[in-house]
C-alpha cells in the first residue's frame, strides 16, 4: 500500500521540525532557535483518525544563496518535493511575509502539487491579525497553528487529511533488517557512502566536517535483500562536544548505534587511524554489534604493490583486539568497492545470528580439553565440564565448571580464539560467562 507523503517546506527557523516532530508524535527531528540545524530529509509516520500517511520534514530553504549548506539543503527540498503528494508550506506570524517566503511561494505555484499554506507561532491575538497578511502569498486560505502549544494542529490536521490523495507516492514505511549504522569521526565519507550506494544524493555532503547532524534512515536493496542504512552524525570524543546542538546529534548518533545490528566504522585513509577510531570499534564491540571496518578515500592514497598490506598490518596494530572484523578499503568519490560494504554486511549480520547446536559445541568442547585444559589454580580441578549457547546477536556461550570465578583472563581469550577458529563469527563480538556446576 502507497502512503500518501506530506512534505514539510519553509524558510529556516520557521519551525518546520516542530510541526515535523507534533505530527510524528517523535523527537525524531532536531529542534533549536539557532537557524539551519536541520539538514536532511527525515521521514516518520503519522496518523489521524482512520488515515495513515507520512511525514518529511525539510532544511530551511534559502533561495539565491551561495552558502555551501544552503545549496545543498535546496537540492534536498527539490528532492523531496519531487517525491511527494502534497505540501506543508510554513511561515513564521512573527515576522510576517518576507522574500524569501515569496520566492517559495512562487516555486510551489508552478508545481502541480497541492499546497496549504501554516502560519506558525500564532501565540495570541496579534499574531492572529498578522496572519492574514499571508494571502499575498498566493497560496490560499493560510492555516493559524502554534507548533509548540498546539493551538490550531487539530484543525490543520483535518484541512490535511481532506486534501491527501486515496494512495500515495511514499511506501509503508518500515525498517528492513539489518539496520547498518555508517558511524565515524567527522568528514570521513559516512553521507558519501549513503549517496554512492544509491545512486543519488540523498544526503548532504560537504567538504566542512560536521555537515550531517542527525541519524536518518535509507532503504537499500541489495540482491532481492532489503536493508536500511543508517547515516549519522560524526562522532567526536567527548570533551570536543561543545555546542548544545552537536551534543544532541552525539547522543542520536549513539542511539543508531545502540540500536543496529551492523556498524560500518569509516576511517579516513589519508588522515589515517586515530585514537577516536578505536574508542568507535568499542562502543560497538560493547553494544554487541556486528562490525566492519571501512577504509575511505582509498582513491587517494599514493600506491604501490605493498600499501595495501602496509595499512593491513597498521590497522591490525592498532586494533589489535578486533582482528575479527573484517576490512574494506573503499572511495565513495569513485564508488569503488561501495558495493562490497553491502556484501560484508549481510555476511556479518548472518554470522551475529548463528547458532551452534549444543552437542556439536560439547564435542568442540571435549577436544579442547583434552589437548589444553585450563591449568590448576590453587589446587583445583579447573576442567570445563559443558557448554551451550544461551543466545545469538550477539552469541552468548555459557561454560559450566566446578570453579567459575577462578577461570584466568588468559584462557577466556584462548577460548574465544578457538571459538572462532572452529565456527567463525566474523565481525561478531562473542560473550563467555562461566557457572558453577557441581
């Protein structure tokens, strides 16, 4: 079933995330009085009364303009108006009409999309006498709201669902597993990646670090395999955080994190491995995800027949303790091995759900201790006398012995390395706890 799309337009600051965030019944997009913080498409269901339709909500457009950002956030609000059923076009009843609201105004009358005009932060008996100077706009009988009282929305919704269409352009919405987090530093190509694997730019990318703010959602196919990948924001360490508004895309950033089933780590090839890159792999290793490690901006690495087994055995180096998870070395700018990424996440994410049956994973069992036991600590028997697997994503393996609280660290790690050897886990954090059987 095609859902009807409600695109949500205005110029900056006007309160189009508000309205976006009301209507969702989400905190999904980000709120601030500081102009320009949304950047990209979101999109989230609603619902009023019996009809289900989604929402995108929009950059601040800002026609004629040669800021870097507000380029592209236009290229994103043309994207968006080519995708969707109908138009939320907001104004501000505090400033009144302006240029910028007239040249919107005039791009949606040459559009064949229909279009209500919502004049927001009506918050009293002024503003109200204001609204009506929106008539000049062309754009019909303007719609009084408050977005953040919520005077007025109720109204609006029922002038919305009039005027959408039976079915829409926007499919159901949903969230295909695996959900693939693209998480890294700053500037290291995680919106380029989303763009080189659709094929179009859906997201901004820019040359200035901390373009994308918020997490948003794209549903790729790849071989009749539907997955969403999830863009985020670029992670700095925490004293770096500074504005309120990068705090809060830090902390989204690291709800995609918390809950995804594959990241896809990005470093920068010319830059190199930083401590940051590390402290990623960890939050990721710590949350249970499954992980890859994508190398970038390979295109701009000078070669020779060696560098690639060079930066193999940097990276293993470095990351000393994730030998496991798999690397890719990747340009976005020439889409070169972006499809590869895919291929690996599908693998490691079928890995995060095996499940060994426990007679095999007892005569893995019987085999280790009879070639290397755990040494005896203070006189104790310390030999392994069974084990399961209590969960997959991520595997669980629970070892029952006489003495669990005096198994060493040493052999937790020889354990899991032979865990690996026999039944892979590739780019799969594996969990051991240890019981006490009498």
């Amino acid at each position: 079933m095609k859902l009807p799309l409600v695109a949500v337009v205005g110029r900056p600051n006007v309160g189009k995330s508000t309205i976006f965030n009301r209507i969702t019944r989400t905190r999904k997009a980000i709120t601030s009085p500081v102009s320009g913080v949304t950047r990209d498409r979101h999109l989230a269901a609603a619902e009023w009364g019996d009809r289900r339709f989604l929402v995108m909500d929009t950059g601040g457009w800002v026609p004629h303009s040669d800021d870097l950002f507000e380029s592209a956030i236009r290229e994103q609000v043309q994207f968006a108006l080519e995708e969707c059923d109908l138009v939320l076009c907001v104004v501000d009843a505090q400033t009144g009409p302006t240029d910028v609201d007239l040249d919107i105004a005039r791009m949606l009358q040459r559009s064949p999309l229909p279009a209500m005009l919502v004049v927001n932060k009506v918050d009293g008996p002024a503003q109200e006498s204001e609204a009506a100077s929106f008539y000049s706009l062309g754009l019909g009988d303007p719609l009084s709201i408050s977005a953040a009282g919520g005077a007025g929305f109720a109204e609006m919704l029922d002038a919305l669902i009039d005027r959408l269409p039976e079915r829409g352009r926007g499919d159901e919405l949903a969230r295909p597993r695996p959900l693939v987090a693209i998480v890294g530093r700053p500037n290291v190509g995680k919106s380029s990646l989303v763009n080189a694997v659709v094929g179009e730019p859906r997201r901004v990318v820019t040359d200035v670090p901390g373009t994308t703010r918020d997490a948003a959602d794209t549903v790729v196919g790849y071989y009749q395999q539907r997955l969403t990948l999830i863009d985020t924001a670029g992670l700095r360490r925490r004293s770096k955080v500074t504005e309120a508004v990068e705090f809060y895309t830090t902390v989204r950033a690291h709800r995609a994190l918390e809950e995804c089933d594959v990241a896809v780590v990005l470093v920068d090839a010319v830059e190199g491995v930083a401590a940051q890159d590390v402290r990623i792999l960890q939050d990721a290793d710590e949350a249970g995800k499954g992980m890859i490690l994508c190398v970038n901006k390979w295109d701009l690495v000078e070669k020779d027949s060696k560098t690639a087994d060079r930066f193999c055995r940097a990276l293993d180096e470095r990351f000393a303790n994730f030998s496991h998870v798999p690397k890719v070395f990747i340009s976005c700018t020439d889409k070169q091995r972006v499809f590869k990424v895919l291929e690996l996440v599908l693998r490691v994410h079928e890995e995060r759900q095996k499940r060994i049956a426990t007679p095999e994973l007892n005569r893995f069992l019987e085999t280790v201790m009879s070639s290397t036991p755990p040494p005896a600590t203070k006189g104790h028997d310390m030999r392994l006398i069974y084990l399961t697997q209590a969960q997959v994503e991520p595997p669980l393996f629970v070892f029952f012995t006489r003495y669990p609280e005096l198994v060493a660290e040493s052999y937790r790690r020889f354990l899991e390395r032979r865990i690996r050897e026999q039944y892979g886990f590739e780019g799969v954090p594996i969990r051991l706890t240890f019981r006490k059987r009498t």
